[in-house]
C-alpha cells in the first residue's frame, strides 16, 4: 500500500518531470514488494475478512439493523393490519350462522266493527300474543359453524401470507439498500483513485512523457463514474422510498444506514425444501381449509333437499281474565314446514354449484403447490448460484484482478505498462467489486423469497 501511495502523491502532485516521479515512486518501494491500492482492496477485505473495517468506513451515521425494521414493519405495516383485522371479523362468525334464528314474538288483534272495541263483548273478538321459532333440519346449523370455523383458519393463513410477504419485501428492499450503499462507496474510492491517475496522466504529459489519449480517456472514465453516483444515488432514493413506504413512515424520515450484511447460510436441499413447503406453507394451508370449507358447503347444500321446521304458541284474550263463562281464553299451538318445493330449480342447482366450488378449491390447490415448487426451485438454483460466484470472486477472480492491478501498476512505474493497460485492470477490478456485492444481495435476497414460499426462516 505504501507504494501505490507513494506512487500517486510524488506522481499528482510535484511538479518535476514524469521521469523523476517514477523513480521517486520506485525508490519509495525499497523493501516492500506489495504493491496495493486502497481501492483494490475493497472488496477482498469486505467480502472475506474485512466485514468491520467496512462498517467503520465513511461516514458516522448510525447502523439501522434489519431485525429492527423488520419488527417495526409487523407493528405498523398497514398490509398486516389488513389482514389482521379481517381474520378478527371472521373468528366472530361461527357462533352466529351456527345458533338457531331469532323467534318471531307478536301480538294480534280481531275486533268484529269499526265503531267500537268489542274485546269481551263479542265472542269473535280477540286479543293474541303469539311466538314462533323456527328450526333448521338437524345438522344444517352444525355444517354452516364448520364452515365458518374454516373460513376463519384460512383467514389466519393468510395472515400469515401476508407477513411472509411484506417480510420478503423489507428483507428485499433492505439488500437493495445495502447494495447500491456499497456500490457507492467502491465507486467513490475507485474515482478518487482515478482522478489521482487523471493528474499522473496530465503531469506525464505536460512533460512529453504522455500522450493525450491517456488523459482524454481518464477523464471519460471519471465522467463515467460521475455518472455512476448519479444513478445510484437515484435508486438510492427510490429504495429508501419503497423502506419507508413498507414501514408506514413519512416520507422525509430518516432511515440510517444498512448494516454490514453476512451471507447467511443455506443448509437445507432442494428436496427438504420441497417438503417444508407442503407442510408449513401458510398458502397451502390456507388452501386446504378453503378445500375443507367446500366440502362441508356441500353437504350443507345437499341438507337443502330437506325441510326445516317451525314451532309456535298462541294465547287469546277473549275480554276475560278467567277460563270460566262463554268468553274463556284460549291458546294453540302450531307446527310447520318450510319445504323444498321448487327443488328441481334451487337446491338442485346448488348441490351443482357446490360440487364445482369444491373442484375449483382443489384446483386452486394444486396450483398453488406448482407454483410455489417453481419458485422455491428458481430461488434454490439462484442462490446456489450467487453461492458459487462469491466463493469464485472472493477466492479467484478478485485476488487475481487485484494482482493484475498490482503487476499493471508495477509496470507502469518503469514504463513497460501503458496507461490504458493500467486504467483497463482498474476498471475491470472495480466491475467485479460491485459483481461481488451484487452477487451477495442475490443470495439472500433468493433466501428471504424461499422463506416467504416455505413458511420457515432461513435468515436472521
């Protein structure tokens, strides 16, 4: 690192002749042969071993910890609150659809003239107070609190659904963040080691020792990492944005900064997590209680082949208070049917109505389940992938491409090395710097949707 350093400072800044700037760059380097540039380093030290020193660099702003948005998102997302609510309702239905109907309570009154009440006069007139009630055919009200009852547990699931959802998305939105963070970070250091390249360009031109072509494409290469920030301080934007809009906050509120992310671990294959999925997936269970739900419709439905009943009482006041003389009082009692009589045009068809909403919800199952399948494998095969490729960049490529500068750097001291060749190896290092990030983002970004398919975590 001390050479590099040496190398750019004497090289920018003095005024003497590109000559003499690389032979004070060379006599700096005495007894250090690692040759390094903070830049290049930035990713070796941030991928592998360097996790802290990266969360120190830049800037104090405080570390936001993912846990804690994640929380705050399961209080105050309004999606959950949703979703929390109408399973509230829907646990209060059972006990209504499966208590019997209200009773009918009335009074009549039978008067014989117009011109005056003749309750006690006449042996017509009367006075009724009546109730009757009515009673499904047996098992009718038991069937519809069943359903209800499956109606509420699917409403849970999909609680559930729901917070798997926008937890994905926070989890989503958050790596986001961390990476176009990251990606403005190592585009920052790697302009300002350009620019510093930019002035040993000029310097070595201003002596005749350069050509223009070097400058001209040094200072194209920092319009382009100029217009890198721009764009990345746009999506910066717009993810923060998507944050706060997930944690229901206003939208000027401040939001930190991401912590350093660290690649959690996939433990589990392929085949267990095709097998958690069947059994803890919340939209699969959702699925198999609207299937549930159907089944009791229909025998609900084909119950409407049968009558329900109606019981009453009645007592008549006919103007006296006692059961003796020609006016005594009388009570009856009534039973009734409510009978299917249009059958073939109402209960039929809902018998048929009910056997295709019971094929429908099957339907609706197994599609979920392929579907769900289909993307725990896409995510599977892609985080495996972003696997594969942090272990080949942290392993191989970066250290590779960071001798490569290095060698490029050594060359261009003693002028076996033209500038293009050095500003090519610092570009292509800074290219797989921010491949690295974005590969890490990948990986638990395909994590946060398996857990969200699966209904188990798999990060923390």
């Amino acid at each position: 690192m001390r050479l590099i350093l040496a190398f750019i400072l004497t090289m920018a800044l003095t005024g003497v002749s590109a000559f003499a700037v690389v032979s004070d760059a060379q006599s700096a380097s005495d007894g250090n042969k690692k040759v390094v540039s903070d830049a290049a380093l930035s990713v070796p030290q941030c991928g592998t071993n360097g996790n802290k020193q990266c969360a120190s660099d830049g800037n104090k702003i405080e570390a936001t910890p993912l846990k804690s948005l994640v929380e705050e998102a399961l209080r105050n997302n309004p999606e959950i609150k949703a979703s929390k609510a109408r399973w509230e309702s829907s646990t209060k239905r059972p006990s209504q659809v499966s208590t019997l109907p209200n009773p009918e309570i009335g009074v009549n009154y039978k008067n014989v003239t117009f011109n005056k009440l003749t309750l006690g006069d006449d042996d017509f007139t009367e006075l009724e107070f009546y109730a009757s009630q009515e009673f499904p055919f047996p098992g009718k009200l038991s069937l519809k609190g069943k359903i209800a009852k499956e109606e509420a547990e699917a409403e849970e699931q999909f609680l559930e659904v729901t917070v798997r959802r926008v937890t994905a998305d926070l989890k989503e939105a958050y790596y986001d963040w961390y990476l176009v963070n990251k990606s403005i970070e190592v585009t920052s250091k790697n302009k300002e080691l350009l620019d510093k390249f930019v002035k040993i360009a000029e310097a070595k031109y201003a002596v005749g020792r350069g050509i223009q072509q070097d400058v001209i494409k040094a200072q194209v290469e920092v319009s382009g990492f100029i217009e890198r920030l721009e764009l990345l301080n746009q999506k910066k934007e717009v993810v923060v944005a998507r944050i706060r809009s997930i944690l229901s906050r206003p939208p000027d509120s401040p939001l930190g900064k991401p912590e350093e992310v660290k690649k959690s671990e996939l433990q589990l294959s392929l085949d267990e997590l095709y097998k958690l999925t069947e059994s803890e997936s919340p939209i699969l269970r959702a699925r198999g209680n609207l299937i549930e739900r159907n089944e009791q419709a229909l025998g609900l439905a084909k119950k409407g082949y049968f009558p329900d009943f109606i019981a009453g009482f009645g007592w008549f006041n006919r103007g006296k208070f006692t059961n003796e003389g020609p006016f005594a009082n009388e009570w009856v009692v009534r039973v009734g049917f409510i009978v299917p009589l249009y059958f073939s045009r109402k209960e039929r068809f809902g018998v048929e109505e009910s056997v295709f909403q019971l094929q429908e919800a099957k339907e609706e199952y197994r599609s979920t389940s392929l579907n769900l399948s289909f993307t725990v494998k896409d995510k599977y095969i892609t985080a495996k992938t972003s696997e594969k490729l942090l272990d080949l960049y942290s392993k191989g490529i970066i250290p590779q491409a960071t001798l490569s500068l290095e060698s490029a750097i050594a060359g261009y001291e003693v002028g076996n090395v033209d500038f293009l060749t050095l500003l090519d190896n610092l570009v292509t290092l800074f290219n797989f710097e921010l491949s690295y990030y974005t590969q890490l983002a990948e990986y638990q970004k395909a994590l946060a949707r398996i857990e969200e398919n699966i209904g188990v975590d798999l990060t923390r």
